[in-house]
C-alpha cells in the first residue's frame, strides 16, 4: 500500500440496515468515492463483530475490503447474564479497534449505527479520526446517542429526528435521507413483468416484512390471497424459512428472500405493503412507489416504526395501519384507497430523497479524507 493511498473506515452492523448504506456510498458509481476505490487512491477497512451478519454480508459482497474484527456487546434493557461480560466484550473491542485504527492509517470513519460502532468511533475520536455518523430512523437509536458528541457531524434520514437531538448537539446534524444502492432502481417494469411472468395488464403487488416481522405479517396477509390475487400480481417475500403454501391464482409469487432480483421487484411493483423500517421505506420512496405500511408495534420495537410510518403518512407518501387491525378486508379496503389515488400519491412521492444521497455522502467523506475544507451537500 503506498503512503499516499487514503484509507476509509466503515463501520456499522446487527441488521442489513446498517451495512447495505455503506455499500451505496463506496460503489454507486455517482459517488466521488467509487473511482478512487477503483483505481487504489482510497482504500476501505471495515469494522464489524466477529460474528454478525455483517461480516458475512461485507465479504460476500466486498471481498477486496480489509474486514476488521471486533469483540462487541449489546446493552440490553432487560435482565440476562450476558449483560455482566458483555462490559468486557466492548471494553476489548475498544481497545482492538484503537490499535487497528492506527495500523490501518484510517483517516475518516462513516458509522452507520448498531452495538459493534459504538466502540470504534470513541476509538476514532481518540486517535483524532473525524467522524460521520448516519441514523436511519426517526428517533435516535441509542449507539447514536452514544456516539453523537464525537462526531463532526450527523446524518439523519428524518428532518423530524432534530427535535430529538440535544441542543449543544444541532449545529453538527444534518438531513440527508439514506444511502441508496443504486443498483435498486435499474431495471424497467416490462423486463420485471417478464422475469416473474406477470400479468402486463394487472396491477402488481410487493409485500414483504423484513427478518424481524415477516411471520406475523405473513399470517395476516394470507387471508387477503385468495381475493387480491384475481385482480393482482402479488410477489410476496415472506422470509427464510418461512414459506407456506396458500391458494392463490397463477400470478402469486412466493419467494423466501430476494437479494439481487429485488431490482426487479421494485420495477414491477405499483404498491407495496410492507413494515416501516427506514431503509425498506426510503427504497420504496426513491422508486416512487406509493405504500400500505404496517410498522413492528411496541411489543417487538422501541416504537421507531411507527413513527417512521406517520412521517410517512403525514408527508402523503404513504397509508399506515396498526398490526392489531389489520384484517384481510382491511388490507383490500386500504389497498383500493391507494389504487385511487395512485396519481396523488406517486405526485409527492417525486418530492422524496432520491438515489442521490450516496454520492453526497461520498463527497463529505472524501473532503474530510483530504484534510480539505469540509464539504456541505445537505
């Protein structure tokens, strides 16, 4: 490695929400940072647990990274024996990410949030590394929280999330959507509707739950089936392992994950109803797609779904329905009130953040690996 290549330091994990954001920035091919990865000037290290999906997802996906492994914690708030070694698990991986930083010579850290990045930004700001922070969701998740004061600034998806950042914290946040790959919107409707072998005449349907609330969604959606599917396309994503047999026309489509055909899903949907996790929702935005969402309740949240939902629906992106409510004859009931206003609701969704933040993420990040005046593109 020569000593003039630039090495930047990524960092985030425990879900695909605080991974795939870090891929968009590194290799959209609109972002400053991409070429220079590609011809050698930057090079990428990234931070994960040892164990997390994120390491599986960052070396399938970038095997040419350095991949930097760490002990990590979870602080939890409820009572479990874990909570009395995992102090030590962060304490050591604290200390490793303060050694690997300096090996590594990194000179800027984008952390995208989750227990393993907690540790490497208060690592970062010791060894005077300056540090950008991203959250996804409405309220700050609590590795925000613990890594705000240390960094230059912070990114936030939601021009709402400010009110929840403390004062003396504000001059430092700036709005800026999520992160997008944009491979997610390259694909045409026709070419979608002939890979899954649709129906070019009937509207299509994307409904999915993420890894945490597939299951529970599912069960509720299969109801609708039967009497959705003779007037929809309907590609369902229901989760590993979590297929079940449902009688549906020819046009139901039941997949268990889609990782890079959901280009496709995403050119051939019209609507998709599916939970209110930020990054699934910011997707379905750039891709102007109008939504049913269904967030995770408290029961299995602290709650940040829902509010990411009303934001949503508050900004005529989207209709939103608790869980508890959802019926089959509710489900038909709000998808027909979404089929009628389609025009509308695809006409504000042209206001909503695009694929373009990853190349303005890339541009601030590449400003501070230069040691140059900081850029501002939000």
């Amino acid at each position: 490695m020569s000593r003039n290549t630039l090495t930047l330091g990524l960092t985030g994990g425990g879900t695909a929400g605080h991974v795939l954001p870090h891929f968009a920035v590194v290799a959209n091919a609109d972002s400053p940072v991409s070429s220079l990865v590609i011809s050698g000037e930057v090079r990428v290290v990234y931070f994960g647990s040892r164990v997390g999906m994120e390491r599986e997802i960052v070396n399938s996906a970038h095997p040419e990274w350095t991949y930097v492994s760490i002990r990590t914690g979870k602080l939890r708030r409820y009572f479990s024996w874990q909570n009395f070694i995992d102090p030590l698990n962060i304490i050591l991986g604290f200390l490793t990410a303060l050694i690997m930083i300096r090996k590594h010579r990194i000179g800027c850290l984008f952390s995208k949030g989750g227990f393993v990045s907690a540790p490497v930004v208060w690592a970062a700001w010791l060894n005077r590394v300056p540090v950008v922070i991203h959250e996804s969701d409405a309220t700050p998740a609590l590795a925000t929280r613990l890594t705000l004061p240390f960094a230059v600034r912070a990114l936030v998806s939601f021009d709402e999330t400010i009110k929840w950042i403390p004062q003396r914290y504000r001059s430092r946040v700036r709005t800026s959507g999520i992160p997008l790959r944009s491979e997610l919107f390259s694909k045409n409707r026709l070419e979608a509707i002939n890979h899954f072998k649709l129906d070019p005449d009937q509207p299509t349907l994307l409904v999915f739950g993420g890894s945490l609330g597939a299951e529970a969604l599912n069960k509720r959606f299969a109801s609708a089936v039967p009497t959705l599917s003779k007037s929809w396309n309907i590609i369902h994503i229901v989760g590993r392992g979590k297929s079940f047999a449902v009688d549906a026309s020819p046009h139901y489509r039941q997949f268990e994950y889609l990782s890079g055909e959901m280009s496709l899903a995403y050119a051939a949907a019209d609507v998709a109803l599916c939970r209110a996790g930020a990054s699934s929702i910011f997707e379905l935005a750039a891709a102007r797609i109008p939504m049913l969402l269904v967030p995770l309740g408290l029961n299995q949240s602290r709650g940040d779904q829902i509010i990411n939902a009303k934001i949503f629906a508050n900004k005529g992106w989207a209709l939103w329905c608790d869980e508890q409510e959802l019926s089959a004859e509710k489900i038909i009931d709000l998808l027909n009130s979404i089929q009628s206003s389609t025009h509308d609701l695809k006409e504000r969704l042209s206001n909503a953040p695009g694929s373009q933040t990853a190349a303005k993420v890339g541009q601030l990040l590449l400003s501070l690996l230069r040691k140059e005046a900081l850029v501002e593109p939000f």
